[in-house]
C-alpha cells in the first residue's frame, strides 16, 4: 500500500476501517519520516482548536432571535419569562466578557438619562447608587408591574418610557427589579434592588445608544451589556423571577 | 407551535456556540461571522417544518449555515480584507511576551486559514475544529464523501505548509 497524505489524514481523523488502521500504524511504527509526518498533520487539529476557541458567552441577539422567532407577536419586548430563565442554566457567561461595558456605561447613565431627568425635576440626578425617592425610576420600580411601562415628558418634549422588566428575589432575602429606560438616544438597563430602608440601590446600568434606523422598535442592548445584566442578575437572583400574583402582592406591600 | 419548531429551538440554543465559531473560521471576521450565525439561526426557525426528522438536526443547521455563507461569497466576489479589531484589542490589552506571541500565533493560523480555497477551509473546519465525521461532512456539504477526503488532506496539508513556511 502507498501511504498518501490522504492516507494518512484520514488515519488521523479515525476514518479508516481497521485492517487499513493496523497497517498504516504498522508502517508509522517503521518510518521515521512517515511518524514526523503524522504528527504535522494532526498538530493542525490542536493549532486550530487554539485559533477558534469556544466562546461560550453568547451575546444576547442570538437568543433575542431565537426568542423572536418563537414568540407571537408581543408589544413586551425584553420580558423574560420564566421559561426564558431556566434556559439561562445552558448558557455560561464570563465576568471577563462584561468589565467593559460596565464600566463604560455607568458613567453614560449619569451622564444622560440622569441630566435628562434631573432637568425636568430640578434635581441633580435621577440615578446614583441610591435612587432618589422622589424620582420617576423610584416610582416605577416601587408601583409598576413588570412589563408595563411609563412614560416621562421632558421638558423638551422628549418623552423617556420607563419599564420593570422583571422581579427576583435576591441571595439576601430582599427583592430587585430589572428595569429599562428608553430615550431617543439611549437605552439602559439596570437592577435595583430595595434595600431595608425603603430605598431602590442601584446594582448595575447599562447604557447603549439607540440605533436610528428603527425608531419604532425596540433595539436591544449589544450582546455584552445584555451579558452584564445577566451575569448579576444569574449571581444575585434566587427561585426564578417572581410571578405575577406575588409581585402585584409585594407591589401593593411596598415590597415587603 | 409545532414540535419540530421546539426541536429546531432547543438544538439551536445547544449548537450557538459551536454555530458562531464554525461561522468565524469560515468569514475570519466576528462581525460578519455572528451575522452569518444570526441568519442561519433564523432561517433555520423559519424553515422548521423543512426539516427531515430522519436526519441529524445539527447537520440539518450546519448546512443551512454553509448555504448562506457560499451565498455570501457569490454574492461579494471581490472581497477586501478585513481587520479583526477584537484581536487587535485583545493585543493591546495584555502586557505578557508569551501570550502576545500565542496572540500572534493564532492571528496566523487564521490568516492562513484564510488564504486556503473556501471549499477546503469548510471541510477543515467541519473536520478539524468541529469533529464531524467525513459521512457527516459529505452530507452537510451535498458532495461525495471521497471529495471530503481529498479536500479533507489537501487542506491539512497546505496549512501544515503554510505555517513552516511563515
């Protein structure tokens, strides 16, 4: 038998029946040249596996595609249901994927959606790690059910909709909201979560601009910042988000 | 909802990862990779009831994948090369000799990758990064299992040259 490349490529890749397995392995044993050869050949599969790892972190879209295509059409766009969040346990994310667009964000939130705010109110800001009570964010996270929104006139006209999206139970007992604003310009996600004195703390906002082409329909957040949010909200959520019933119940018990 | 759709779903779900790298190695771009990944996930949930229950969904998905991207190809014959900026980034971010000379590495790999003949760059993936059988290559890529064999050697061989050479 000649010992072709593709002999012996295909001996690599376990596609030979075994007598010609036996024989090429033989011949592999005696030659030199054919053993280098070999091992050439097959550290191609070890070089390549390190030139396209697995990522496992999956950017949001994909699983908003996949969510979209299997949902009737549905004006609550982002709402998670519970459903959606057992599937999370098939995903992994990593903390390595997210420290940029945290840090990014923070400041455009206070930077933004926060003057946006504070202009209409007087106030200097909307969002600091403590959510102002008198603000419009307090308000919906305090009364609004996850899924309905509420929109804001600015002074300008401009009017921002705020939205719980949904509520968990943290690792400490207490309970947090993921909610979003949308502007013209930006959308941000956050969590907040109630602390024992009756304030909302922000945990984390993301803040991502609104891509003009598509006023009318929701632009998710890139892959990276939806990653951010659920990184926490995956750390810090315990039992799934609470249904329905219990959150109007915790609504109308000022979340206790 | 029909139960091949929840099929089509949960597989998709499982395969993303594997989609999106299959999807790089073939575009050696992030961008246009996920965008390919991206329209073959929705094509596939669209087209559910298309598929054959008797075959393997993931290679069903593979060549949904493979059809969009030689419909790419024909479609931007002329293509300029593109800057990956993510391992651009990714270089200036670290400080460490070794893991900027692993960095380089691999940024080769691909370039080489890159330079082989589409048709035995996807058989090497399928193969080489993504474990398929050459059956199973023969079937995603609707050709004879002995042109995956010769594509299969011809591909391994010339990258094996490729980076002696470099």
């Amino acid at each position: 038998m000649e010992i072709t490349d593709q002999l012996l490529n295909a001996y690599i890749d376990g596609e030979l029946d075994e007598r010609d397995r036996e024989e090429i392995k033989r011949r592999i044993d005696e030659d030199e040249a054919l053993h280098i050869r070999v091992n050439e050949l097959r550290s191609i599969n070890e070089t390549l596996a390190k030139a396209y790892p697995l990522e496992n972190n999956i950017p949001e879209r994909f699983l908003a595609a996949v969510e979209n295509a299997s949902s009737v059409s549905s004006d609550v766009l982002p709402f998670r249901n519970k459903q959606t969040k057992e599937k999370s346990s098939t995903r992994q994310w990593f903390p390595a994927a997210i420290a940029a667009s945290i840090t990014l964000v923070i400041g455009a939130v206070i930077g933004n959606s926060v003057t946006m705010q504070g202009k209409q109110q007087g106030e200097e800001s909307l969002l600091t790690s403590s959510i102002d009570s008198s603000s419009a964010l307090y308000e919906v996270l305090e009364k609004v059910p996850s899924a309905s929104s509420r929109e804001i006139v600015l002074s300008d006209n401009s009017t921002i909709s705020l939205r719980p999206v949904l509520s968990f139970k943290n690792v400490n007992g207490g309970y947090c909201r993921e909610f979003d604003i949308h502007s013209d310009q930006n959308i941000i996600i956050g969590i907040a979560c109630r602390k024992s004195d009756s304030a909302w703390g922000l945990e984390l906002a993301v803040s991502s601009a609104v891509i003009p082409q598509n006023p009318n329909s929701f632009q998710p957040a890139s892959g990276y910042d939806q990653d951010a949010i659920n990184v926490v909200i995956d750390n810090l959520m315990v039992n799934g988000p609470i249904e329905k019933d219990e959150e109007h119940m915790l609504i109308g018990h000022a979340w206790k | 909802m029909s139960d091949k759709f929840e099929q089509i779903r949960d597989e998709v779900i499982i395969l993303l990862p594997r989609l999106r790298r299959f999807a790089y190695s073939l575009t050696s771009d992030r961008n246009i990779g996920d965008d390919l990944t991206q329209a073959a996930i929705e094509r596939a949930l669209s087209r559910a009831h298309q598929w054959d229950e008797n075959k393997q969904i993931d290679l069903w998905i593979f060549k949904i994948a493979k059809n969009l991207w030689l419909d790419q190809l024909r479609a931007q014959k002329v293509r300029g090369p593109t800057v990956d900026i993510g391992s651009v980034a990714d270089m200036l971010d670290d400080g460490s000799q070794a893991e900027v000379e692993t960095k380089l590495f691999v940024d080769e790999v691909r370039n080489k990758m890159e330079d082989l003949p589409d048709q035995q760059r996807i058989v090497l993936s399928l193969v080489a990064i993504e474990g398929y059988s050459y059956k199973e290559v023969a079937e995603i890529l609707e050709i004879p299992v002995g042109t995956v064999m010769s594509r299969l050697s011809r591909a391994r061989v010339a990258l094996v040259a490729a980076l002696e050479g470099s």
